[in-house]
C-alpha cells in the first residue's frame, strides 16, 4: 500500500511541475524527442543495416521510459546465446531486437556514468566524441552532437556481428541528428 500511495505522490507531482513550465517548451521539446527516437532510420533501413529478412514483421516500440528510445522486435528471426546456468552452459534461443536511446544535452560526466553498466567496456574510435562497446551488453555508447546514444543490437549469435552492425547503425543516427 505504501508503494502505490509513493507512485500516486510522484505522479501528481510530476503532473505538478509539468502544468509549471512554459507548455510551448514542453511540447515541442518532446515533440522532437520522440520524432527523433524512431523516425531517424526507417524499417527498411534498419532491416538493410541488420541483414533481417525483409518479409520478417517488425514490432516497432516508440517510448520514452526515461528518454526517446525505439525498441524494434523481430519474434520470426531468432539468435542463439550460450549461458552458463548452475555450472552447466546453455544454448538458449532469443528473438532478434535492437533499439536506440537518446539523452539530450550530454556531457563526458553522462557518459562516464552510464559506463558503470558496461561489464567488459571496449573503448572505439571514430564514433562521435566518445564511444564504447559491451559485448556483455551487446550496446554501443556514444556521444555525438551533444547527444548521449545508446544503440542495442542483439541480432545474432556472433558478438563481432552484433558489433559491426551496432556500429554501422551508429554512423546513421550521427549522420540523422
């Protein structure tokens, strides 16, 4: 009970502070937001950029939890990954997905934060500003015109592949925003 009566608290006073601000701001401050978020690279593209088949269904997910991300799911392309479950490795099978997280206004103290996630933080060159990838993760990290991004690519078995293609979809969101 203590939990629900917390959330309503956050809620009304996020509904609080967002009737405060100038609502010309807000809306196209977030307009641009999700705009960005999935109408930087359009399905055909992403399709192209990733190697899926262009007959597989594509969930395409516009959000913003905490900051404009696309989220794109393909159930018909699976991908294998090994896991080590109590002492025993497992091939386990899991949809293709990808999305793509932008934070507005980054600076180096953001991205050094967001790190912290990374398990096995490879740095990379000629990405934006900064850019870092996670094999754990299967994520790239970047800054480029002062934006942080987060680009997720869980497409295939290989974690070079899943590399080189997160890198490849990089290069076009730089070139987009």
């Amino acid at each position: 009970m203590k939990k629900v009566l917390l959330i309503i608290s956050i809620l009304i006073s996020a509904t609080a502070c967002k009737n405060n601000e100038n609502p010309n701001s807000m809306t196209n401050k977030t307009a641009k937001e999700e705009k960005k978020a999935c109408d930087l690279i359009t399905e055909t593209e992403i399709k192209n950029l990733l190697a899926i088949p262009d007959s597989a269904v594509t969930l395409i997910e516009n959000e913003a939890p905490t900051h404009p991300t696309c989220f794109y799911t393909w159930e018909s392309v699976i991908y294998t990954r090994t896991r080590n479950i109590g002492g025993q490795d497992l091939n386990l099978e899991y949809p293709a997905k990808a999305s793509i997280v932008l934070v507005e206004n980054a600076n180096e103290g953001m991205y050094k934060a967001s790190l912290n996630a990374y398990k096995d933080p490879q740095g990379e060159n000629g990405i934006g500003d900064m850019a870092t990838w996670g094999a754990d993760l299967s994520q790239l990290t970047f800054v480029a015109k002062d934006f942080l991004v987060h680009i997720n690519v869980k497409v295939a078995s290989d974690e070079n592949d899943n590399k080189e293609k997160a890198i490849k979809l990089a290069k076009l969101v730089i070139d987009r925003l």
